[in-house]
C-alpha cells in the first residue's frame, strides 16, 4: 500500500450520507413514488395466542366500497408453499395463520384497499370465529410431555435436540476441585428500529414474476427462501431495497414473510401492493431476540481456572422457525467458551416452539444469551472461590501468544492480546479510583457495585454455521455450506469518474462513506470523488447468499471487496498509463487525482483522462487488458470451512475482543439503577473511521443498557402481549443513556484485507451481563435476572410490599391476564324508574353506548351489542354479550359481560345500584371488574383503566342527557345546558 | 370547535414553512399523512404514532409539536414549520445541522427530523443550555442508533456558534 493509501481511510471525514437526512431529502421506503394504481394493504391480527380458526367470514369486508381484495390464509396456501424450516421437523411455517393462529398478532387476513385508511375500515367488517387453545409459554413448560402441542404433526414442542461433545469434559469434571453451576432466563427484548416495516410488491402474470421492493436487510440467502415460497425461479422474483433505510439492528431480515404475504396480495389484486407497518403491529408482530432458559456449570480448579464448561441451552423461537432460526443458538458456537482457553466442553441444545411471535435476527444475535450465563458465571467462580473476579478472567483468557487460537468448538480466533486489553482498560478506566468510589459509597451505607465482562466479539458469519443444528448424517445428504461471499462493483464512466456499487444493504451506517475512503485511497482521489450506490437489486447487481447487513461484515468482508475490485482496475489502469507515459507499470503511482511516473512526478495524467481511455480509445490499451470499465471483485475467506464431522464449527470470521467494566449505584427507595462510570475497551482490528465506530459502540451500549434496566417482551401466562406499545416497552431515552469511556487497541484480523474486524454488536453481548455483574456486587446476591427494572431491584433491597387493599367488588378468579376494576357514581336528573327503563331499551342504549352501532335482544335480559372502542392508540370493533342477573327493579342488577374483537377480548362482571332522592335524582353507582386478554391488553394497565374510566363517564353522561330529556323539546335541553353551565338551575 | 362531518372532505389553509397552502382532508386524517402523502413533504417521519417516539415533531406556530397527534384540520389557520426548512438554501446546513453533520450525531437518520425541529425551538428560547437540561428536553425523542451521546455534543456545539454568530452581528 503506497502512503497515499493510507490518506482518508482511518479519518473521521463527514458523511457524504447526512446532508440528505438532515435536511429532510431522505428516500426510506415510505417515501418513495409508486406505480399509479398502487393499493395499500392492511392486516387483520389474531389476539389469541393459540387458537384454532373456525372461520373467516371476509365478504362484508370485501363488499366495502374502494377495496380490492381479501386475503385468507387458504389463499396463501393456494399461491405458495410452506416457508423452509431450518431443522429437520414436519412443520410447515406460513406467513399468515392456515387452520391455527399461534401467537398474538399473527396475520389472519389482508385487505387491499385504495388507501390505508379504507382498508383499516374493512378489518373491522371481517368475522372471525376462533376455538381457544391452551398456550405455552414458557419454553420449560413447553419442554413437558403433557404440554399443549403447537403442531399436531410435532410429536412435542421440541423441535430440535442435539447433543456435543469437545475434549474429555466427564474427566474434567471428575477431576476438578469445583463444580460451579449457574441458572438464567434469558428474556424477550428488540432493538426496534425507529422505521418499520415497508413493503412495495408487484406481480407480473405474463412473465410469472415478482417484483418487491422493501427494507429487507439479508442476508440474501433468504432470496431462496422467498422464490421457493412463492413457487417461481430465483431469476423470476427481483428483491430491490430503497436508497434509505430507517435502521434495521437485524429485525429488518424479519420482514420476509411479509415479502412472501404481499407477493401474494398484489398477485390476488392484480396490482401494486404497499404495506407500512405500524408501531403496534411492529411490537407485536414483527421479530424478536430469543427468550433462552440456561444452566451452565463449571469445571474449576482452587485458583479459579476453568478446565470445562457444560452447557444446557433451551431455546425459545416463538411459534414458528422461520429462516434462519435457530440460528441465534448457533452463532455462537464456535465461542461458547468466549474469551477463555477452556478445551472441555459438552453441549446440549434445545429448540422449542412456543404461542409467541416468531424470533430473528436482532442486534448482537445469540451472544447477549451466551454471554449473560458464561460472565455471571465467571463472577460466581470468583465470589465462592473468595478470588478476585478479575483474577479470575486473568487466569482463563487465551494466551496471547496462542494466536490464531483454535476454541474447543471449532472457532479459529484471528488475532488479539487480551492480556495486553484487559491491562490497559483497568489502568486507563482507573479500577483503582472506581474502587474507591465504591469504597466511599458503601460506608456511607449505599449500594454500589462494580461489574466486569470479557467477550469475544465474532464478525463475519460463516454461512455454514447454521448447519450445525443437524447432525453429520443430515449434513452429508444436504451437502456442505460454508463461506462468506462478499463482492463490490466499481465502474469507470467515459468521463472517467468513479462509481461503486455495493450489496451491503447499509440500514443507517454510513457504508458508503467509508467505502469511497477505501476507494479513494487505492486510486489517488479524494472520497468526494467517488459516488456508491447501496441499493440493492437483485435482477441487476453482483451478489450472493452471504450479501446484506448483518454478523458486522462490512469493514471486515465488503470493504475489502471494495478494495479487492479498486486494487484490479488499478492494475489494469497502471498497464494503460504505463504505455501512455513510456515508463513500466511496476513505476507508476495513484495520487492527488493523477496517474504519474513515481520518480518523475511531472511525467503524468490526470486520473480522469486515462480512466476514460477504455471507453474512447480501447484500440490504444495494451493487449494484456480488456477493459478497465468495470471491475466486479467477490471474496470470501477460506477459513470459512463447513462444520467437521465432529460438529467442530468456525462460525465467523473475526473475534474482536471487548473487556467492559463500570460501576453503579442503586437507589434504596425506589430501586433505580445509576450508571457512574462505565468503560468499554475495544479489540476490532484496524478502524476505518473512528467517529463511525464511536457510533457503533455508543450505539450498541444504548441498545444494550435498555436491554438490560428497561425492555422486555413480556407475556401474560394466557399469551397476552404484554408490551405493544412505546408506553410499555420502554426504551431509554437521552434521561438514560450515560457517556460511556470508549477505549481501543488494534490487532489486525490477519484475515481480512483491511485488517479490519466487526464493532457493531460487542456492547450487545457484554454490556448486559457487566451491568448485571455490578448489580449483584452492588446487593450481593447471587440470582438476578434481566431487565433489572427498579421494582425487581427494590423487592431486592426492601421488605415485601404491604398487599393492595381490599376491594369492595367480588373479585374476578385469579388474574392469568390484564385485570381491570373500578367503582363511580353517576346522577341522572330523572327518577330511578326512568332510568331503569332506559338501561332495558335497547334504542335508548344503543345511542347512548359510546362507539354503539347495534344493540340487539336476545332475551329480556340478554343483549348483544357492536361497538367501536379505542384504548389509546389501539381502536378496534367488539361484538359485546351482556346478561343481567339478580334484577331487582329499579334497585339493583348485576352485569355480566364479555366482548371478543380483532384486538382483543375481555370478561367482566359489574353491579349497578340506583337510588333516587327527593328531589327526583337517581344516583347510580357501580363498580366493575374485569381481564382484557389480546392486543388491547398491550397497552398497559395505565392506559386501559383511563379508557375504561372515560368511556363508563360518556355512557352515564349520555344517559343523564337522554333520560332527563325524554319528554322535554332540544331547545328546552340547550338551555338547561347552557343554564347549567353558568351555575344556575332553570 | 367547529364540529366536522366524519364523511366529509373539509379544506384546511394553513401556513407551511412559510407559503400559504390550500388543500382538502378527511376530518380523520393524522397530519403526518397530510404532510407526507397530500403535500409530498416526506422530511416528517412516522415513528409510533401514539406519541411517544418524537419522530414526527414540527412546529406548529412555533412550538413543537406530535404531527401524528395532531389531526390535519386542526391546524387550518396555523403555521406550519417542517425540517424542509430549516437548511437555509439548496446545498447549505443551518448551524444546527452541520454540527449534526460534524458530530454523527445521526446514523440512518430516521428520528433526526423531528429531533432538529424540537432543538431549533429549544435554542431559540433557550441560547445557553446545560448539559442536563438538553437530556432532559430531549428525552421526549427516541433515538436507536447513536445512544445520544454525539446528539447532545452537537447541540451543545451549536448552541455556542449560535451564540458567537449573534455576539458577532
């Protein structure tokens, strides 16, 4: 590499990216024009978890007037086949719920519709009739024989078991002073990019092809995935991406189903189909992290080294396996015995199907699980071992002189030297004065912890790992998987400028500005010289399964693609100069926008024009070059080998190397978590651009802070989605996120061009655990579990918490979902008879019922009624049943009630009390319980009981106004109104 | 309030970045879609649409304010102010967004709109901002990509070439 090479790339230049987004030029997908005739789709979502689907009635739906299709699952099923499942099971996965919903917010129907607000109308109008089923979820239940099944074509829930087996870990075992063992729950969380899902899909009948553009992230291998799908050849569904994308964080590979879905709904309506996703359905709906149950022991020695490790590893990927679950178990693979030199080790991995949305990828992808047990194990070696806990990791970390360092798994760990990291994190981030503060701290009686983590980071994904979860048999008849095909396309236009065109899919990380850095460098420009296109097309552009954004590839694998295609067409170049300027090619050099003779500077051209040559003079080229037009370079690292038959596995490429420590303070009272210091030292080869991998790394710890103090996708033991809106799944905001101490070595991956390694998911997989690591130090107890939310905190710290008072109202049977209770008291200006006979006339009710469309009698004492109700953000239609009992006219009766919509149902029980004054007033008073169950039920207690209180308020309003002004005329009752307001009475 | 016909197409003429408009919108209609969809101002971006993300916050007659909580003919007679208008002509940053440009304090850009629109509001009134009262101001703005941090050291950064440039005139 010449000196000049070293110019931009490594510098903190701007991003040619920002001057668009700030200004409000962006072109994400929703932003974009479409075809004219475009449709626009909605979908209608089960709010059972486990439900049997009896019917799907669809034509007062289809009958609105500006829709245009619905969508069944019996559809779908006439169009496609079953999404492949990764694990050899008979299961079929659809992108929409055939015969059985299986989580809460699982598609059940698609309406297409001129714009979204019709279809949203139509949802409304589509009748589903569901038999509940028991759900499981929680994966140990599911793990029981006697547990309610998913797949009847599934002998259990568990749809993959394997066994491993690396080293003699019995021996070890047997041999070692200690056996140290640790349980965790891993939990459910999101790193929920800020845009959604979005889709743009046509179909073409004539040439049986699919064209779908869409923020699909890759990787590409899911491209076969989708054909296969939609029962069309590879070269027959075009996959494009938009220019923008609004962040991915991995979610955004879970969109494909939805590809497959929409295909569909533009095929069925013979024209262009958008779909945005909203917020809800995104929480809801989308993606997830697997949750994962653990229990991993230790072997150890009296001075804390580790001679084995046993793993048991239950893992919960919701209710399908889409692709390429269950990927997240095994990403990790090769690094379950992370930063440490640990040659024993046995495995047991389990897959189970649970009722809750589907898993996928997710920023940090498996390592967050697999760190979380491996670092609080290591600090309960320390603790019971009455050693320091970093002593411990000391003991245990992977000679530095052992690289490339072959893990017991399988993985080859490129470069490092830990020690030297790990020494210079406790020096730089002062252990010594952290120590101290702690010291302070804890004599003036508060609770202070300091936490630890090591991790390797892996980078680079080795397409083959997922191959892993079948056994040797099952992979010699598949054939072998393996590599990691990374590729770039840089073009010379005639007037000699650059152009490059990458398969990245870059979701917000500035790809093309560190690109045209690399580029520029290899040929003497400047990076505003360079334009790269990001947008992905798979009908036109250079790419491979391995293509997209995801496992931190891009300045290990792409960027040195990039520099792979320059570095020929420079070549090339130096042939044609070197006959233009009379001197050997081996002379000539690229610098400051000119192609020139290194010892005779003056003998030169300008870039420009000699880049142009292969356009205006090819006659004029040296025989030994074809064309230096256009160079498009593929790579992918031959240490990317297929698993060997004995399940060894190099899972990635790169292993940077993070060693996190900080310290906290916990709030006695109310259990709060306060960050005081936190230091990430950073192992990630050669950095390309600092201020890019600040971002990355201060990006990833805020992602990982909320996953360890705030977010969960949480669910209710009946299903329920717990979390369905920003309200309930908290993520932290500006309040919440400290600075942390960025500190950096470099060790060059020998195995990349660049020497660069992947940063982007590192916090991911160590922040949690070292904040958890300091919280336990901090309250010196040996189980916690994520998120450490101050109520969990506080029940830590804290006495038991008096129970709620009792309540007036007989209580529902034990709350499995959302409960719902209170008591008002309402006067009506007429006497208890009038306002009895109201509350039986189904007229009078069904104007008086807030969002009432009918109300019908069964019986005298039987109603059913249709109604609109909206619970904050989520409005739905309801068909209510309500019986009265125990009637006592005009005294008293007690309600009881149930309503079933598309988001949600509920059950409920309430008493009503008339009692009339001299006066002629009734006071009603009431009291209600009730268990919202489904969607409505994700938007949190809060928000429910101020709904219920508003629209029990608007129902007594109404029946005051109606009831005192049955026999007196509007202009009588404007007045009385109007009096009433300014304090008198008429 | 005037009381609105739900089947009816009501015309809503309001002030947008400083130009007078006219159009027609269903009492229904979120005024992130009548921005985005009716007008083609694509620069507002819809988050959450319940009001807690801060993705799609403009100016409503210059306070900030939730576009996907404000219904399109509320803001008939209002003016409007989008992140349109904020650079102060094609191919030059305000002060405010080249110190985003200089301190990435954006990566896929998608929150960044309405966190420039909340900002410029912010420093208008309030020149010399503390470190925390930023935090604080911001914390009704979700951002995943760049954990804050580069956010508030460019508006910080702002706010005192803002400063020196009024100290200069």
């Amino acid at each position: 590499m010449s000196v000049q090479a070293q110019a931009w790339t490594g510098r903190s230049i701007e991003r040619v990216e920002d001057a668009a987004l700030l200004t409000g030029r962006g072109r994400y997908i929703d932003d974009l024009g479409v075809a004219t005739g475009t449709l626009h789709a909605a979908i209608l979502r089960s709010p059972h978890a486990h439900a049997k689907i009896k019917a799907v009635r669809t034509e007062a739906a289809a009958a609105l007037p500006g829709v245009t299709a619905v969508i069944t699952g019996a559809d779908v099923v006439g169009l496609t086949t079953s999404l492949p499942v990764g694990v050899r099971a008979p299961i079929k996965c659809w992108p929409i719920a055939v015969d059985s919903a299986r989580y809460v917010g699982e598609p059940v129907a698609v309406v297409v519709a001129r714009d979204r607000y019709r279809a949203e109308d139509a949802l409304d109008l589509i009748e589903v009739d569901y038999q509940l089923l028991p759900a499981v979820v929680d994966p140990h239940d599911a793990l029981d024989a006697g547990a309610q099944r998913l797949y009847e074509s599934l002998s259990s829930n568990v749809a993959s078991d394997r066994r491993f087996r690396y080293g003699d870990p019995q021996a070890a075992f047997a041999e070692a002073a200690h056996r140290i063992g640790i349980d965790v729950h891993y939990p459910r969380n999101s790193c929920t990019p800020l845009e959604t899902y979005g889709i743009i899909a046509s179909y073409d009948p004539g040439e049986d092809a699919y064209d779908i553009l869409s923020g699909f992230q890759g990787p590409f291998s899911i491209h076969s995935v989708i054909a296969r799908a939609l029962k069309v050849p590879g070269n027959r569904l075009r996959l494009r991406t938009p220019p923008d994308s609004g962040g991915s964080f991995g979610i955004k590979q879970g969109v494909f189903p939805y590809l497959v879905l929409m295909g569909v709904a533009a095929r069925v309506a013979g024209r262009p189909v958008k779909w945005i996703e909203d917020r809800l359905e995104h929480l809801t709906g989308s993606v997830s992290a697997t949750n994962r149950v653990t229990r991993l022991e230790a072997a150890v020695d009296r001075d804390g080294r580790v001679r084995a490790l046993a793993w048991d590893q239950i893992e919960d990927v919701g209710a399908h396996i889409r692709a390429p679950e269950p990927a997240t178990l095994y990403r990790m693979h090769g690094n379950l015995t992370g930063a440490y030199d640990i040659r024993h080790m046995s495995v047991r991995n389990r897959v189970v199907v649970t009722n809750k949305t589907p898993t996928g990828l997710n920023r940090g992808f498996g390592g967050p699980q697999v760190y979380y047990a491996l670092e609080r194990l290591m600090q309960r070696i320390a603790l019971e071992l009455k050693l320091d806990p970093i002593d411990v990791i000391r003991r245990n970390l992977v000679p530095a002189n052992a690289f490339p360092y072959r893990t017991a798994s399988g993985a080859l760990l490129d470069s490092g030297n830990y020690q030297q990291a790990l020494e210079a994190a406790l020096r730089d981030g002062d252990l010594a004065g952290l120590q101290a503060r702690r010291d302070a701290a804890r004599r003036e009686g508060r609770l202070y912890g300091i936490g630890f983590a090591a991790v390797v980071e892996p980078s680079v994904s080795n397409m083959g790992y997922i191959t892993t979860a079948l056994t040797p048999e099952e992979r010699a008849k598949a054939g072998p998987k393996n590599g990691a095909q990374a590729t770039a396309t840089i073009s010379l236009d005639p007037l000699g400028t650059v152009s490059a065109h990458i398969a990245s899919v870059p979701q917000g990380q500035g790809h093309r500005t560190v690109l045209a850095q690399v580029i520029a460098d290899e040929l003497g420009l400047k990076p505003s010289d360079i334009v790269v296109v990001a947008e992905m097309d798979t009908a036109r552009d250079g790419w491979s399964i391995a293509s997209g954004n995801y496992s931190s590839r891009f300045a290990a694998a792409v960027c040195g693609a990039a520099q792979l295609a320059a570095a020929r067409l420079k070549s090339k170049l130096a042939r044609i100069a070197a006959a233009q300027l009379n001197v050997g090619a081996e002379e000539i050099e690229f610098a400051d926008g000119k192609v020139r003779a290194r010892r005779n500077p003056d003998n030169a051209a300008p870039f420009g024009r000699l880049a142009a040559t292969s356009h205006w003079a090819p006659a004029t080229q040296p025989s030994d070059v074809d064309q230096a037009i256009r160079e498009t370079a593929f790579w992918t690292p031959p240490e990317l080998t297929a698993p060997t038959e004995a399940d060894e596995i190099n899972s990635s490429l790169c292993h940077g190397f993070i060693f996190d420590m900080c310290g906290l303070e916990i709030d006695r009272v109310t259990g709060a978590v306060r960050i005081d210091k936190y230091v990430t030292m950073h192992d990630c080869g050669r950095v390309l651009h600092p201020g890019m991998v600040a971002g990355q790394i201060t990006g990833g710890f805020a992602h990982a802070l909320g996953a360890a103090l705030y977010e969960e996708y949480a669910y209710a033991p009946d299903g329920s989605f717990l979390a369905g809106t920003f309200a309930d799944y908290l993520v932290p905001t500006s309040m919440e996120v400290p600075a942390p101490l960025i500190l950096h070595i470099e060790t060059p991956s020998p195995f990349t061009p660049l020497g660069a390694k992947g940063v982007g998911e590192g916090n991911c997989m160590s922040t949690p655990v070292c904040l958890a690591n300091a919280v336990a130090d901090a309250l010196g107890i040996a189980d916690i579990g994520l998120p450490l939310t101050p109520a969990k905190l506080a029940a830590a710290t804290q006495n038991a918490e008096p129970p709620p008072p009792a309540r007036t109202a007989a209580a529902m049977p034990a709350g499995k979902r959302r409960a719902l209770h209170g008591a008002g008291e309402a006067r009506v200006a007429a006497p208890p008879k009038a306002v009895w006979n109201a509350l039986l006339d189904t007229r009078i009710l069904a104007s008086i019922i807030p969002g009432c469309h009918d109300v019908e009698q069964v019986s005298a004492t039987h109603f059913r009624a249709d109604v609109t109700l909206g619970v904050g953000p989520v409005k739905g239609r309801y068909r209510a049943e309500v019986k009265l009992e125990d009637l006592v006219s005009p005294r008293s009766a007690t309600l009881i009630g149930s309503a079933v919509g598309a988001l949600g149902s509920a059950v409920g029980k309430g008493s009503v009390r008339l009692a009339g004054d001299a006066a002629g007033t009734t006071i009603i008073s009431y009291d209600y319980d009730a268990e919202i169950g489904g969607k409505a039920a994700a938007v949190g207690g809060r928000l429910l009981d101020g709904a219920a209180r508003i629209v029990i308020r608007q129902f007594f309003e109404a029946l005051a106004r109606r009831v005192a002004g049955i026999s007196k005329p509007a202009w009588r009752l404007w007045l009385e109104r109007l009096l009433a307001q300014l304090g008198r009475r008429p | 309030m005037p009381r609105l016909s739900a089947s009816d197409r009501c015309s809503v003429r309001f002030l947008l970045n400083g130009r007078s408009v006219a159009a027609e919108a269903e009492p229904r209609m979120l005024l992130t879609d009548f921005l985005r969809h009716s007008l083609g101002l694509t620069g507002t971006h819809v988050g959450c649409e319940h009001g807690v993300c801060g993705a799609c916050t403009v100016q409503i007659d210059g306070k900030p304010a939730r576009a996907c909580l404000t219904l399109a003919v509320q803001v008939d007679g209002a003016n409007v102010r989008t992140v349109e208008d904020l650079a102060p002509e094609p191919g030059r940053l305000s002060v405010l967004q080249e110190a985003f440009r200089r301190h990435h304090a954006l990566q896929c850009g998608f929150c960044t709109a309405g966190i420039l629109m909340s900002l410029d509001a912010y420093l208008k009134t309030n020149p010399e901002p503390s470190e925390p009262a930023l935090r604080e101001y911001l914390s009704g703005h979700l951002c995943r990509c760049t954990g804050y941090v580069p956010i508030i050291a460019a508006a910080l950064d702002a706010a005192k070439r803002l400063r020196e440039a009024t100290a200069h005139a």
